[in-house]
C-alpha cells in the first residue's frame, strides 16, 4: 500500500506535537506549583495598582469639574458665580434661572449625562437649587443636612469627596440610587468670599469601567475601601455601604493600594483555591490532550478530500470569473456552508453583471446630464448679451437714466455668474454701489448712501457677498417701509494690524426690543428656522465656518431711529487661500 505525502506528513507532525505536548507537560507541571503564589502576589499588586491609577485619574476629571463654575473665560465670570455673587437664589427671576439652568446644563448635565446624577447648588442663605438631567426630580437627597456640608466649608474651596449613598428614588421607594458625590464651597477669586456651595451627585457604577475582577478570576473580589472603614464600592454589590472586615490572608492572596484624590484604598483579593485547585489535573489533561490531536488529525484526513474538492472547483469557477467570464454558476448537492458559499458566490456574479450593465446605462446618462448642463449655462450668458444689446440701444437713443440701470443691472449679474466664494475688497464695493443704484431709483423717496473703505483694504480678500446681504436688509426691512427720505452708511475700516471693522448702518424703522432679543438669541445659537433674520443667521455660519467660533454679527438698532450691524473678521489668510483666491476657486 502506498502512502501519499500528505498521510506522510500527517503523521510526521502528530508525532512530533505529541512528543512536544508530553515534554513541556511535564516540566509545566513542576514548576507551576512553584511559581503560581509568586506569580499571583506580583499580579494581585499590579492589577491593584493599575485600578488605583485609573481611579485617580476618573476622580481626578470629575474634580476638575467641580472647578468649572470658578474658570473665567475672556476675564468673564460665569453666569453662577456672577448672579449667586449678585442676588440670593431665592430672588433670581425667571430670565436670570434660566440663564443659571443654561450654565448648569453645558457645564454638567449635557456633557457627563452618563456620569452625573443630580447638581446642588446653596447659596450663602441657605437656598438650594436642584437640577436632574431629564428634567426630573428621581431622589430627595439634602445635601445641607450633610455631615459633608460643614466639611466642606471647612475645606474653604477644597473639595470633599462623600462615601456611598443609597437614596431611594421618589417614584419607587423599593429602588436605591447608589450615588457618591463631590461638595465644593465656591470662592469669589479675588476676595476668597464664598458666594455658593456646589454639590455634584456621579453613578456609583461609573467605577465599575475601572474595577474589573475578570481579569482575576470570576471569585475574585476588587472593594474600594473609605478612611472610616466603609465599603464605598465593591463587585459583591451586596456590600456596599457596609463595614469592611479584611479576608484571611491565609486563603486570599491580597493587593492594596491607597488612592492619592480621596481617602480611599482599593483591595483586591483572590482566592488561593480558585487559582491551585485543578493544578492535580494539568498533567493528565496534557496526556489527554495529546491523545486527542492524533485522533483528530487522523479523521481530519478522511474528511479533507471532501472539504476541499468543492473547494477546488470553486477556486477555478473563480479564476474563470478573474478573466472576464461570468456566465459560470457553482453547484453542489450538500447543504453546508460549502452551499451556502457557492450561493453567495452565484449571487456576487450577478451582481457583477447587473452592475457592468448599470455603469453602463449610467455613462450613457451621464453623458445626457453633461449635455443639459451646457444647455442650461447658455441661458445667464443670453440673458447678460441681450441686456448689453438693451444698453447700447438705450444709449444710441439718449436715455442715460436707462442706460445707468441697464449697466448697473449688467454688473450685478456678471458677479452673481462669476460664482465666486472669495472676492477683492473693491469687487464687493462695486457690487453694493451698483446694488444701491438700482435701488435707489426703484424706490419712491430719496436714498442717500456713503461707502467708506481704506485705500489699503481694496485687494484684500473678503467672502463674497458678505455684505450685499446686510445691505439689501437695509433697504428692504429699514428704508422701504418709510415714507421719507433714507440713508445708509457703509465702512471698511483696518482695526489694527490683522483685522477689518466692517459696519452698515441705516436710519430706517429699527426692530423692536423683543424681536431684537429674539434675533440675538438665533444668532448666538445659530438657529435659521425663524420666518426672518435668515440671511443674518446665514452671514453668521458663513464666517463661522471661514474663520473660526471668534467671528460673529454684532446687532444693535432703535425702532424709529436704524439699525447698525457691525463685524471684524481677519485680513491674514495662509498661501492656499490666496492661491485659491486668484483664481476664484474658494
């Protein structure tokens, strides 16, 4: 009987792993046993201290935020600390709340709603002010009442980091809310007076992201034990909150490690038995496994053949498919995963084929499109040609009045075919003057106007119709509802060395207080939803998105008496925008 090569190799390496197996069972075995307890200590003490660590660095953050309220942006208070500061919580009114309910939001509850459960915030009277993140209130805890309370003002400015509380929630007394939370007392930086306590409720179960006993065992246990002996978390949730009493060392191997943030340790205990209780086992089972491989790896040779028979056939129905070929269909009586990938194989090739035919069509279509589009161009350029032929008729019969709206009108819509983003300072200019020009002899009273631009601003670039829009809102929203003459003043002035002050005034109908306040509002939140202001919010994200959060419309007005918008943005870009600049691309 001849033996093929791949029996031949077959046996060659059952033996040899075999061999392999029964050789490093055996040393594994001796000096397992040895090495296991100092292995253990070592691993205990370095899980220990790497649970330690990411602890420091979580409570570490959510100090951090308990200083928010105190940081000053621009030299500007926060709104906490400049109404507590101002006006005792009870006699806030209802903007003044709302601005406070604003600041609590994007301070806490927005970006750490997976972490804080409740802010408290008292005031030097006494008034507490309690906000939960869906808008509810889901337990009663009085921090005032708190033995931590008076820690914390005796801390003056440190924080306090509290035990575990189990608060039951208001809407089913049978539930607790296990909660640990940070006191703050807020100074007033200058005077070191207190103007508020802060007091911020976290999810005790966040540190269960940091104190994973996986990797030590299912019967391991990892606690985080308080300076008054109290277990503040533990993975047996039954003992939190309760006293802690340390394991025998005789059973346990045991790693401790004290926390630098709060006054806590965290202990980590394994036991002995869960780790050396199968050792008597691990020889018997190499045995055991060895035995296993050379009888796998004879019945895996009688099925090889069947496995990949299909599989060659597959891989040359495939080559055929490479070389264009996608008529080919594969076909197999069993219904295993060979099947199933035979079908998966038939439906990628008609696939293939039903999406060479949709390129195909949509080449053709595309063609079509590119055709339209040419069409559709001709249109703006008749359009510019027959006005141009109306001028030159109107001048030939001495109509200088249609003449000069026939050209400014021209102008106007040269620019607007331009399409481009980024225009000269000058190029702006013009546009608004033959803007204005048109509208001043559409409109039925006077409109005076004065365009102001330092002689240094003309070529700088400038987003294009930037201010069209501004002063297109003049004239239709300010001036036209008069009855009487209008006047609209236009400035491009240099604020210092790397800005441009641009301002457009009028002495229209203003806007009202309200929708004054409402139009700031929408500005500041970038809103364009509302029926008008659009074009204003739009201005706004433009030169948010060109030059950054810095950069924004400026909106003041008297009803009866105008309006006056002004802005800065910057003179400085890199040399890929003046590049782009150059040829209109940006």
């Amino acid at each position: 009987m001849t033996i093929g090569l791949k029996w031949k190799l077959n046996l060659a390496y059952t033996v040899l792993i075999i061999l392999l197996i029964s050789l490093s069972s055996y040393f594994n075995y001796r000096y397992y046993i040895m090495d296991i307890r100092k292995n253990m200590d070592a691993t205990t003490g370095t899980i220990t201290q790497q649970i330690e660590y990411n602890l420091d660095q979580y409570l570490d953050t959510l100090v951090s935020l308990s200083m928010r309220p105190l940081i000053h942006e621009d030299g500007i208070k926060s709104g906490m600390e400049d109404l507590l500061t101002r006006t005792p919580a009870a006699e806030l009114n209802f903007t003044e709340l709302q601005v406070l309910e604003d600041e609590v939001n994007n301070f806490f509850l927005y970006p750490h709603a997976d972490e804080v459960t409740a802010v408290h915030l008292i005031d030097n009277s006494g008034s507490e002010l309690r906000y939960f993140p869906i808008m509810q209130r889901e337990y009663d805890l009085a921090p005032a009442d708190s033995p931590y309370y008076n820690a914390a003002k005796a801390a003056n400015g440190k924080f306090v980091i509290t035990e575990t509380l189990a608060v039951p929630l208001l809407y089913n007394r049978d539930v607790v809310n296990n909660v640990f939370s940070i006191y703050r007392q807020l100074n007033v930086y200058e005077t070191d007076k207190p103007f508020a306590m802060l007091v911020l409720d976290f999810k005790l179960d966040k540190l269960a992201n940091f104190v994973n006993n996986e990797v030590l065992g299912a019967d391991s246990v990892v606690r985080i034990v308080s300076a008054n002996n109290q277990i503040v978390y533990s993975t047996r949730p039954e003992e939190i909150s309760t006293a802690y009493s340390p394991p025998d060392a005789n059973r346990w191997f045991l790693g401790e490690s004290r926390l630098q943030k709060a006054d806590w340790r965290v202990v980590v205990g394994v036991p002995i038995g869960s780790v050396t209780h199968r050792t008597d086992l691990l020889l018997v089972s190499c045995y055991i496994v060895g035995v296993a491989i050379l009888f796998a790896m004879v019945i895996s040779g009688w099925f090889a053949t069947a496995i990949t028979r299909p599989l060659h056939r597959l891989q040359r129905l495939m080559k055929n498919a490479e070389n264009g070929e996608f008529n080919v269909q594969f076909h197999t009586k069993s219904k295993d995963e060979i099947y199933h990938l035979g079908n998966s194989f038939n439906h990628m090739i008609a696939k293939i084929k039903h999406l060479i035919n949709k390129v195909y069509l949509t080449e053709i279509y595309q063609k079509e499109a590119e055709f339209a589009a040419l069409q559709s161009q001709i249109s703006p350029h008749f359009l510019f040609n027959t006005l141009e032929s109306i001028r030159m008729m109107a001048e030939i019969d001495g109509s200088a009045r249609s003449v000069q709206m026939i050209t400014s009108l021209g102008r106007l819509l040269k620019e607007n075919m331009q399409q481009k983003k980024w225009i000269a300072c000058r190029e702006e200019v013009e546009y608004i003057e033959n803007y204005l020009l048109l509208q001043s002899m559409r409109l039925s009273y006077p409109l005076s106007y004065t365009i102001e631009c330092d002689p240094e601003l003309n070529d700088r670039p400038i987003l294009a119709f930037l201010i069209q829009p501004l002063v297109e809102n003049s004239v239709l929203h300010g001036i036209r509802p008069l009855l009487r003459p209008g006047d609209i003043r236009i400035q491009l002035k240099k604020e210092g060395a790397s800005h441009m002050r641009i301002r457009v005034a009028d002495n229209g109908a203003g806007i009202p207080p309200d929708e004054l306040e409402r139009l700031r509002t929408r500005l500041y939140r970038m809103d364009s939803s509302g029926a008008s202001g659009i074009g204003l919010v739009n201005i706004n994200l433009r030169m948010r998105h060109a030059f950054g959060q810095g950069y924004a419309l400026q909106v003041s007005s008297t009803p009866n008496q105008g309006t006056t918008v002004e802005w800065t943005v910057p003179l400085t870009f890199d040399s890929t925008s003046k590049g782009e600049l150059a040829n209109g691309t940006i």
